[in-house]
C-alpha cells in the first residue's frame, strides 16, 4: 500500500489514497482538487523514500470534501487568592479532504 507523509499550514499527516482526513483551512472550494508537493516521507508498498528534507516529484492530491470548525478549545486563566479569571474559548477552522492518489517521485 502506498502512504505519504507531508505538510500543511505547520503539521504534517500521514496520506494514503481513499483515507479521508482534517487539515488547517486551505483556500479551496469543496469539490476542488488540491496537491501537496511538500513531501517528507513516500513509499510505493515495496519501498520507501525519506527526503532531505524533501522527497523529490513525489505528490499528494486530494478533493476538498467540505470546511468546519473543530472542537471548542476552553481557555481559563486563574491565579489564586486575588480573584483574577479569565475564560475564553477557540474553534479551530478546518479544511476536510478526501486523499485521491500518491505520487512517489
């Protein structure tokens, strides 16, 4: 089975065609079709390829599914014995794509 490993907005996911999975907000219509060129790690199912610090003409594409927002992060600041708390809280904005291929270069 191919996979890939590569980066978007600062993290890096684990690809494999059909797998569907969360990155952070890409600009991109649900429906479109995207790549990833930055790819640190590819393997074709017999071998794998580790990239210094990329692995060159390997790619990912995918097709947008749809944009979200994640979970609720709940912030509170405290400190105690002089009445000071702070709440506040974060919805982190996602974009849901549908893995549709695997290029090893």
């Amino acid at each position: 089975m191919s996979y890939a490993i590569f980066t978007s907005g600062g993290q890096q996911f684990r690809a494999e065609p059909g797998l569907t999975i969360k990155v952070p907000l890409l600009d991109a219509k649900p429906g479109d079709e995207v790549s990833f060129d930055q790819v640190l790690v590819a393997s074709d199912g017999k071998s794998v390829q580790t990239g210094a610090p990329r692995v060159k003409g390997a790619m990912v594409t995918a097709e947008v599914v749809r944009h979200g927002k994640g979970k609720k992060v709940r912030i509170f600041r405290f400190a105690r014995r002089t009445g000071y708390r702070r709440h506040a809280g974060h919805r982190q904005d996602f974009t849901e794509i549908k893995i549709a291929g695997v290029k090893v270069g």
